[in-house]
C-alpha cells in the first residue's frame, strides 16, 4: 500500500511531458516554416512551425533559457489551410516560409529531452506575404 501511495505521489509530482500555458488568445508576428528536407523531417518531422519576431519572445507563454521560441501547430492540417501551405509534393529547394501575422492559443511547452518541440493551436492568420522558399544548407 506504501510502495502504491508513493508511486502515484510521484507520478502527480513528475513534469508532463507537455505542460499547458497559456490558453487565452495570443497575436504574434513572425515567419511559418514547412522544411522538406531529409533532415528537417527526420528531426522536426512532417509539421508546419512558426517562429516569432525575437522582441514577441516573452510574450510566448515558455520558460526563459535563451533558446529561440518557436513551435509547431497542434491543428496541422488547418494551419496548412490557414497559411495556403503548399504541399510537400511541390516542394522546391528544401520547403516554404512566408512572413505572417497569427493568433494562437492552447500553447503547450515540451519539456522532455528529445527530437520534439511546443506545440500550440492556430486561430487565425491576419496577415500573410508570399510564400518563399527555403534554400537548403
């Protein structure tokens, strides 16, 4: 019964995996980025992110270590409508970006060591430039 008691003590007490921020609306400028490389995929995976403007940083409902903020849409496939993604299958170079002004709420933060990233949901898309593509390194 002890040994039971300090496994579910232990398991409340551990960080998730990904833990919920802040789920009120949030605007954030930036740029999305679907990277179609083999390495990008094999890391990222098959997922459209954004990356906000470095002064929005703190806006960004994360703990602060340094590291750049981004994440990746939790709604992938209505981001990818959202943002009119093109699709891998005309992908030139190695993908898209295009600068983008969003709304997004639902965030959560990974906090795991690994090939994983925060993930939050995309509301809306006020503003978006032509998509341009990624050179690849």
């Amino acid at each position: 019964m002890k040994s039971l008691y300090a496994a579910v003590l232990a398991a409340l007490l551990a960080p998730a995996a990904h833990a919920q921020g802040a789920s009120k609306p949030l605007k954030l400028d930036g740029v999305y980025m679907y990277r179609t490389g083999e390495d990008d995929l094999d890391i990222i995976g098959d997922a459209v992110c954004f990356h906000p403007n470095k002064e929005q940083w703190a806006r960004v409902p994360r703990p602060r270590n340094g590291s750049p903020v981004w994440f990746c849409f939790a709604n992938d496939a209505e981001a990818r409508r959202l943002l009119h993604v093109p699709g891998k299958d005309v992908a030139v170079a190695c993908g898209f970006q295009a600068k983008a002004s969003i709304v997004i709420d639902s965030y959560a933060v990974y906090r795991e060591e690994g090939d994983f990233h925060d993930t939050a949901k995309l509301r809306s898309v006020s503003a978006l430039a032509k998509t341009q593509p990624i050179v690849c390194d």
